[in-house]
C-alpha cells in the first residue's frame, strides 16, 4: 500500500494503458454500451474491480479491500465523445492528458476507463487508469489480457448477477486488520525459519543475504542520484509523449551489440534524454534509473504488487553510442548476476514491519529525487494480437506513475512488431517532453549507423 502513501494532489499513483483500436472489416463498431457489458461480465475473474479500500478504525493499520455495494459499471466505463464526433489524433492526445491529469477517487473502486467510440482514421480509442495500489505492471498487463480477446471473433458474455459482501463493522475491520498483520508476519517467519535442519548452509544463506541486502541499500537507496533536470517540483498536470519504434531495427541493435533486447530499448531511451540534455545547453550527468523488477517468478498471476527495483546509471556523459550500450549491458548483467533486486526487494518488505508515521516518510524517502532520477519500465506484452470488442489493438501505451520530484518516466512495451515508448511528465516542469519521440528516433537511428 505505499503507493496510497506517496499519493497526494500533485502525483497521481495510478498505471495507464492508453490504446488504439482497429475495427476489422464487416464487423460492427465497439460501443460503450457493449463495451460496458463487456467489462461487467468479465470482472468475476477481476474480484478487487468491485472492491474499494476500508481502513481500520484510528487507521491504525494497512488498509484493505472490501465489496463496494454502491459499485456500477456506468461510472467507471464512460465515453469521452459522442459516438458520431471523430477525434483527430491530437484531440484524442488532448482528451488523454486530461483524463490522465485527475487522480482516482478513493470512495470507490480505484479505476476508470475513457472511451473513444471513433478517431477520425477510424479506429477507436480508450484510456485505462488503475490505482497501482491495486496492479503492478504485470498484473496490469494480466488484467488487459483478461479484460480483452486474444480472437476477433470471440462471443459476447452478458454479465452474471452479483452480491457483494457486506461491509464489516469496526470490530470487524480491526480484527481484520490484526489478522493480515499476524499472517504477513507469519509468512515473513516462516521464510526466515527455512533451513534451520542444516544449521550451516542457513548460516551461509544469511550471511549473504545480509551481504546482498546491505549492498542493495546502499546502491539503490542511499547512494544519491545526481542533480538533473528532470527532477523538478511537479503539479498534476500530465502530457504523454507517444513513439512507436520498428522492433526489427531494436532487434538488429541488440545483436550487432550483443546485448539483450532490453538492454538495447534502456540505451535508447538513455541516448535520447542525452539528446534533450544537450538541446538545453547542458552537458549531461550519468543518470541514476530505477528500473522495476517482477518478483512473480514462475507464477505471473495475482493481485497486488510483487515487484522490486533495481537502479542503474545512464552513462549519458559518454559521447560514444556504442559505449553507451555496453555500459548499460555490463550494469544489468551485474545486478542479474548478485541478485540485488531480490535483496532490494527484502528491504523494501521490512518497511511492512514499522509503524504508519514511521513507513511513510521512509517510503516517500525511497521514492524522492535523491534517490532516483526517473524511472524507466518494461512490461512484455503478447505475442498475439488483442482484440477489444472485435477490434484489433493497433498502438498501446503503458504509463509508470510520477513520485514527487520527477517529471519524466518512461515506459517501452513490446507488442507484436513495434515497442511503444510512453513519454509521461508533467508538461509545466518538462516542456523537453514534447522533443522526446524525435530524440528517441534519432538515438536508435545513431546505434544502428554506429554498431557493425
């Protein structure tokens, strides 16, 4: 729940998946109506889209989820324009940085989705937001996956009735926030406990992760990230910078480098924020990232979040591209190899051990301009195409929130054979913004004419 913490009327702790989609031919247009029904019958596998947060009394403890009876599909599913208005791509740029500047409201259910029934290139548009209280980004992705088709021609369900459970009263909040406190601190134990039959590799196996975790505290959280532009005050207006890149030309980067695919879209993404660097007359710093790690292991299912971080350096003082991207590939070869983010992780988990006034400001500590510059996610998407009520997902954008003090994150989502590269700041603390597609282009433009 720290992202509930971070939370206040400047940033906005909530995901986003903003898509077009492609009607194929001799099938109907999506509508909301249908879209809506679509939803509605698809959220028996999605229990907490129904739920809203309840805290026990004196909010004493972490909150949890609990039916909403009040819930309705109409005010969490809405259009954003009249079925017969066609939005041109800049309207619905517009629509979505607006609908993107507002904050979920905690009553109900933390999502929403905007729907756009026509663009004037005709298909059709839709923004998701979901508090990352609910989803990280992997479950965010599960969630897509569920909520739309992996076949055009899929059949329509019609939403089943449902009953919510009743609200508990305040004894039994607080009984139920007691009993998740002795069932996470149970499981906490229990993994401490594991190897205690062979006294010597658990004194091995501790006596590393203590090393691994003091590592991961002092390089992920106490080492200072850099002065650097991006780091402003931020307000809670959003802008989205959009740019899809040919997955091949990545591909042949990555192996003319002989680096990972990741590896490839991160130097990219390093070589352009360069680029706006030295548009602005400065000569860059290495850029302290943090970069979201999946815990989920084998098992991606599953709510909430189960992710770590990891931060690496940019090495955007290297004027040399091909330099660049081996600095980046010996960075995340490294902490794949000393497993800091699993280290990272454990400490981060320890904060679920101190009281509320004492987790917050270390939470917020942890998520401030001192230790990071920005963040920049990968989230995988599939290798088939989605469909949305008969429509073929066309472009998609993932969007990772903005913490206090940053006004850039961002997010690469390999779908199909594109990456789309979500640019989300805050347009008043980082006009550079609206320059990141074209320095993206031009970066991964350079490798390709720089690698052999």
């Amino acid at each position: 729940m720290v992202f509930l913490q971070l939370e206040d009327g400047r940033a906005h702790m909530h995901i986003a998946l903003v898509g077009s989609f492609r009607p194929l031919a001799g099938r109907s247009r999506p509508t909301l109506q249908a879209l809506q029904a679509s939803v509605e019958a698809r959220l028996p596998h999605l229990p907490r889209f129904r739920q809203r947060l309840a805290w026990p009394p004196g909010r004493l403890a972490e909150p949890f989820w609990v039916d909403d009876p009040g819930f309705d599909i109409a005010r969490h599913v809405v259009a954003a324009a009249d079925p017969d208005q066609a939005l041109s791509d800049a309207e619905f740029g517009q629509l979505t940085d607006e609908f993107l500047s507002t904050p979920l409201e905690r009553p109900g259910p933390l999502w929403r989705f905007a729907f756009v029934p026509r663009l004037d290139d005709g298909r059709a548009g839709l923004v998701c937001k979901v508090h990352h209280a609910m989803v990280d980004g992997v479950a965010g992705m599960e969630i897509v996956a569920s909520l739309f088709s992996d076949r055009a021609d899929a059949p329509s369900e019609t939403p089943a009735a449902w009953h919510p459970e009743p609200p508990p009263g305040p004894l039994g909040l607080g009984l139920a926030a007691l009993r998740g406190q002795v069932e996470a601190a149970g499981a906490r134990t229990a993994r401490a406990l594991v190897g205690l039959a062979s006294p010597a590799t658990a004194a091995g196996e501790l006596r590393d992760a203590v090393l691994r975790g003091a590592a991961a505290v002092r390089d992920d959280v106490l080492f200072p990230a850099p002065s650097s532009f991006l780091n402003r005050s931020i307000g809670p207006t959003r802008r989205l910078a959009r740019c899809p890149l040919p997955a091949s030309e990545l591909v042949q980067v990555k192996r003319a480098a002989g680096v990972t695919f990741n590896d490839a879209c991160l130097a990219v993404a390093g070589g352009a924020l360069r680029r706006l660097a030295l548009d602005r007359g400065e000569l860059p710093p290495r850029l302290k990232v943090a970069v979201p790690v999946s815990m989920r292991g084998r098992d991606p299912r599953g709510w909430g979040n189960r992710i770590s971080f990891t931060a690496i350096e940019l090495p955007l003082d290297e004027p040399s591209a091909p330099a660049r991207i081996a600095g980046v590939h010996e960075q995340t070869a490294r902490f794949k190899e000393t497993g800091r983010a699993a280290a990272t992780d454990s400490a981060i988990n320890a904060l679920s051990f101190l009281p509320g006034p004492l987790r917050a400001p270390l939470a917020r500590l942890g998520a401030g301009a001192r230790a990071f510059n920005l963040t920049i996610s990968n989230v995988p998407g599939p290798r088939t195409p989605l469909y949305l009520l008969g429509a073929e997902l066309d472009e998609g954008y993932l969007l990772a929130p903005l913490t206090p003090g940053h006004a850039l994150s961002i997010a690469f989502f390999p779908y199909r054979d594109r990456v789309f590269f979500a640019g989300y700041a805050d347009p008043v603390a980082l006009p550079e913004v609206d320059a990141l597609p074209d320095a993206l282009r031009a970066e991964l433009a350079e490798l390709r004419e720089s690698l052999p």
